[in-house]
C-alpha cells in the first residue's frame, strides 16, 4: 500500500478540502483508498469516511503510541492511503514536535505534500516553504499543491515555488463554492449537516483530476513501510459476542473513532447504535457507550426525549456498566445550556449543570492519573486522554487527576466500578486495555442479571 500526507503551515491552510478532493479523484479512478487523520480530530475523519463510503482511522501517537498506531495501519487493506495532517506541520505537543504531523510521517516513512494557499503572496511564499523544509533536515517534504489558487495565479507561480523550493508543483485547486464549508466553534459543520455534500465532494474530485498530476502524485507515495510496521500488531477477535454494548450515534453524539468501536467488537461486544434524540428508550443492553458531539446544540430536543432520558438514568443509577465521555458527560447532568444560553433539563444522573462560556476549555492532550481501580482505569496508572470543548459544567468531578504536559493539573471525572463519566476522550486503541476492561464489565453485569 502506498502512502502519501497532506500537511500545511498552520491550521485553516486547506488540509482537509484538498485532502477531500484527493480521495475523491482517487477513488472515482477506481483505486481502493484509506483514510488516516494525524491527531484526535473527529471531525475531519466524517469528511474522509463520506468521500470514500469507509471509516477514516486516526493515527495519533499521543493517545496511541507507536504501537497503537501500528495496529491501526495494520487493518487498512487499500492501493493507496492518504493521510491528513494536523495544525502546523511540526506543532506538536507544548511547543514540541512530539505527536506532530511531522514525526507520524517520519515514523511511516511517508511522503509529505504541502497544500499552501498564496494569497497576497509571491516569493515570500518560497522563502516560508525553504524554512519549513530547513527546519528539520529529514522534513520528508517532496511536493505542493496550490489551494484556492485561480488557474492563472497558480500558472505564474508554479515555475517560481519550484525554481526556489527545489519542489514539484503538483497542480492547484481552484476557488470553488463547493470548496468552503461553514464552520463552528469545534472546527467544521460535521459531514451531515452540510447540503449536497455528496455532489460538492464530487467536484472537488473532478477538479483534483483536472488540475492536479495524481499520477505525479501516485509515483511521489511511498511503499516502504506502512505496510510493515503493522505486521503482528492485529487483533485477535474471533471469540464472539459475550454482551451487548448501546452505543450513542446520532447528530448530538456523533464523535466516535473507528479504532474505539473495532476495539469493543475485538474485545467481545457485540455494539447496538441508538439516538437518544430520535429513539424512544434505551435498547436492550449490557454496557452504555455515551460518546462526545454537539448536544448543546441539540438540548431542548434532547430534553423533550423524556422516555429516553428516563430509561437512561434508570439504567445508569442501576449500576449499567456506562462509559460517557465530554457530550455523553454533560448528558448525564442535571441541565444543559443550548447556544442561546437557555438550560435544559437533562438525565439526571450527575450532579453538575452544563453550561456555556465561549472559548475553549481545558483544550489538548492531557494524562489522567487513577489513585483507586475503577472501570477502565487501574490505581497508579496514567492515562492519554484529549479534551475539546466550548462548554463547561459546573461538577466536573474528582475521581481522577489530570495533567497538562507544561505541568497544569486539575481534578476531574466521576468513576465507579461501573462508570467513567467525564471530559477527556480516551482512545481504545491505547497502551491501557481499556475496551477489554469495559467489556469484561458488562459481561459480568449481564451474568449477574441472569
């Protein structure tokens, strides 16, 4: 399998449309093509998984580690997998290149192209891509590709990146409607929210074939170890379903990885998707996955869902084996504020009320300390979680001890034999056990109710 990133100087570059049209172009040539994202971002992966009709897998060697990853590019079976950066090519963990784009193509040995958009720019443009290229000797930049560059502009310019840069220009993108899609304040709308993304992402492919050599690009993309670096590291699987895990999935609770549901399923999980939104009650199961999204968005309607909110808490306060994470813990509150700042009643289940405070709290990579055993998490242990979110409540919890990498620690978190309610998101597919650990919970919950 072949190989390419798609990086940038710095967040809002164009990653993810020239990322989107490049998976599109590939795909309507009939190439088989995985998607990757560098970092914990779920919202870039639901643009890669709409392009390609399969899940996006993040890579991110903070929360997973090498080995994690590994066992990740392990399950892609694809001719061709293009993987999309994260903020700055090198920004990384405290000002740090640690879990950068850069050091997870230097770990695959993988190919950087990089999207650049010139603006009001000429040569300073050159002289900002040679830094970038400078900066690290082994930066594994090979090529570039214009974005949002008008044919002419991109036609002048060219031949000039190139001559000073000593990089091919891959081809240009140019403006198009189809190419700017609405953002909030967690980045991009998701995937679903936006009208005829379908055709849109279908013209950003035509145009990436149109403007941009992908055969230049096919011959760029590395072989040489994607591939290998996940022999030995897949699951095992294969056991069967020993319980049954309800797991949120919606608009309100959409912020899933892939590697985190394959987790369960690998670990025994057999998992039931439901909406607390839509569906009238809790389905019948033995464990509860209550995953992040925008439910502040959708708070009245989730609060009108009395049968639904009822039957949760009834679940939850009844010792269900229950892993609810940043929306999934606002959920279980007492209340929650929508956009407007109006409070809705929600489960119940905790004792804090959401609310709303217009920036980002607490946002990054974090460990979590455990100082008692609990459902996931075992005493002593340290725990690579992520947190992103605009909102805030007023318990948050402090069952755990988390830690920010310059040294900032807080507690948080409600944990139990039974339960992980709190902000960070964790990723299963860890050093930590974690999906085996929860499943194994519900599977003693469901031999005890028998």
């Amino acid at each position: 399998m072949k190989t390419i990133m798609i990086a940038a100087m710095h967040s809002g570059a164009g990653k993810t449309v020239t990322t989107c049209a490049l998976l599109s172009g590939l795909r309507q040539r009939g190439l088989r093509v995985q998607a990757f994202k560098c970092g914990p971002d779920y919202i870039d992966p639901m643009f890669h998984e709409r392009v390609l009709g399969v899940p996006s897998r993040n890579l991110d060697l903070f929360l997973q580690g090498e080995t994690g990853v590994r066992r990740t590019i392990s399950r892609a079976d694809a001719d061709i997998a293009v993987i999309e950066g994260a903020m700055g090519f090198y920004d990384g963990l405290s000002n740090t290149t640690e879990a950068s784009a850069w050091e997870l193509a230097r770990l695959t040995e993988t190919p950087v192209v990089l999207t650049v958009s010139p603006k009001g720019s000429g040569l300073t443009l050159a002289a900002q891509i040679k830094g970038l290229m400078d900066f690290r000797p082994d930066s594994g930049i090979a090529a570039l590709i214009l974005a949002d560059t008008p044919e002419r502009r991109a036609a002048s310019l060219a031949p000039v990146l190139e001559r000073e840069t000593g990089l091919t220009v891959l081809g240009f993108l140019p403006p198009m409607e189809e190419a700017h899609f609405e953002s909030r304040h967690l980045g991009l709308m998701t995937a679903g929210e936006i009208e005829d993304l379908t055709a849109r992402l279908e013209k950003l492919g035509q145009a990436a074939e149109q403007y941009i050599d992908l055969d230049r690009l096919l011959i760029l993309a590395s072989t040489s170890r994607l591939r290998r670096l996940g022999e030995g590291d897949r699951f095992s699987g294969g056991r069967g379903f020993c319980c049954r895990i309800a797991a949120a999935r919606d608009e309100a609770f959409c912020f899933l990885y892939a590697d985190n549901l394959d987790a369960l399923r690998d670990a025994g999980a057999e998992l039931v998707f439901f909406s607390p939104l839509h569906d009238s009650e809790l389905p019948n199961a033995d464990g509860l996955y209550l995953p992040g999204g925008y439910p502040e968005l959708y708070a009245e309607a989730l609060s009108e869902n009395h049968t639904m909110r009822q039957s949760i808490a009834a679940a939850v306060k009844g010792g269900l084996p229950t892993v609810a994470e940043c929306g999934g813990f606002l959920y279980l509150g007492q209340s929650l504020e929508d956009a407007e700042g109006r409070a809705h009643p929600m489960c119940g289940v905790l004792p804090g009320c959401g609310f709303k405070t217009g920036r980002l709290q607490r946002f990054g990579y974090q460990t979590l300390t455990a100082p008692a055993d609990s459902l996931l998490f075992r005493v002593g242990e340290h725990i690579p979680a992520h947190e992103f979110h605009y909102w805030d409540c007023t318990e948050n919890g402090a069952d755990l001890r988390s830690e920010k990498p310059d040294g900032r620690s807080w507690a948080c978190g409600s944990v139990s034999e039974n339960l992980y309610a709190a902000f960070p998101h964790l990723h299963f597919g860890g050093p930590i056990p974690l999906a085996q650990r929860f499943v194994k919970a519900c599977e003693q919950w469901k031999a005890s109710m028998t």
